[in-house]
C-alpha cells in the first residue's frame, strides 16, 4: 500500500495502522487523517501572523539561526504550534495576552506536557518579550538548539 502525502511516496508497511487515529508515520509529525484536518488552520494562521510571530520567523526562516531549519505553524499531533525544529526536536511558542488567562494557561501546561511526552522541548516567549527583546530570545533559542545538538551527536556516536 503507498500514501501519498507532500508529494513523497512513503511505504506503508502496516497498512491495517492505517486506519487507527493513533498512528502517526515515523517520518511525519500527524496521522493523515488528522492532517487533513489541521491543514486549513495551519494555513490560515501562516497567512495571518500576528506582528511578534512574523518578526521571529524573519529571524527564524532560511536557517537564519544556527543553521537550523524551522517550521511554522506545523502541525505536531492534535495541535499546530508556533514554531519547530524537527531536527532539533525544539518548539517555539509565541504567546499573547489569552495565555495569561488562568483557563488558557491550564490549556497551555496541558498540551505543553504532551508535546514534552512526545520528545520536544518547549520555549515559551511572550509577543512583549519577542518584539522588544529579540536579541535575548534568539540568543535563548540558539542556547536551546547548541544543547540539543550536542545531545543529538552524542545520541548519534553512542555517547551518554
């Protein structure tokens, strides 16, 4: 059985997986049926940025920061975050003043929890802090992304 998805061809070894809401593909972040759902969002919310958000991705985007790809508005399970590092398994998120509200931020704790569970790290940068303290979050995301990496090469050559 082949899916085709973003224009790859993957095999689907298990095709009866498939069918479960569970399973997601090692290569993508999302089961298929739950992108399709969160496609138009994602989509929307790239065309849509709020002013801190597209200031840090004019810093982000074309590896601009350590040489490190990042995504926008990417769909990572049930939710589409800020920004992410697939290689670096690092998630950025960008907050405005809703996250300050006690019922947001019991959301937030919850979903940042899960996307921990699932091997990301989660930075959380206020739309104040981005847009009046760009230097400082860079240099926190960088820091972020030196220490990922040095976990990656030592996962990679079998190092503790």
């Amino acid at each position: 059985m082949f899916l085709l998805l973003s224009n790859r061809v993957s095999i689907m070894r298990h095709p009866k997986r498939l069918s479960s809401s569970d399973y997601i593909p090692p290569q993508f972040t999302v089961n298929a049926n739950r992108w399709e759902d969160l496609k138009p969002f994602g989509r929307e919310m790239r065309h849509e940025p709020t002013p801190a958000e597209e200031a840090l991705w004019q810093r982000l985007r074309g590896r601009r920061l350590n040489h490190a790809k990042f995504r926008r508005q990417h769909a990572i399970a049930s939710f589409i975050v800020d920004f992410v590092c697939i290689e670096a398994r690092l998630i950025v998120e960008v907050d405005g003043i809703i996250h300050e509200s006690p019922d947001h931020q019991d959301y937030d704790e919850s979903r940042q929890r899960m996307l921990e569970n699932m091997g990301y790290q989660v930075l959380r940068f206020s739309n104040g802090e981005v847009l009046q303290q760009m230097e400082g979050v860079l240099a926190a995301i960088g820091a972020t992304l030196d220490e990922g990496r040095g976990k990656f090469e030592g996962d990679k050559h079998g190092l503790p």
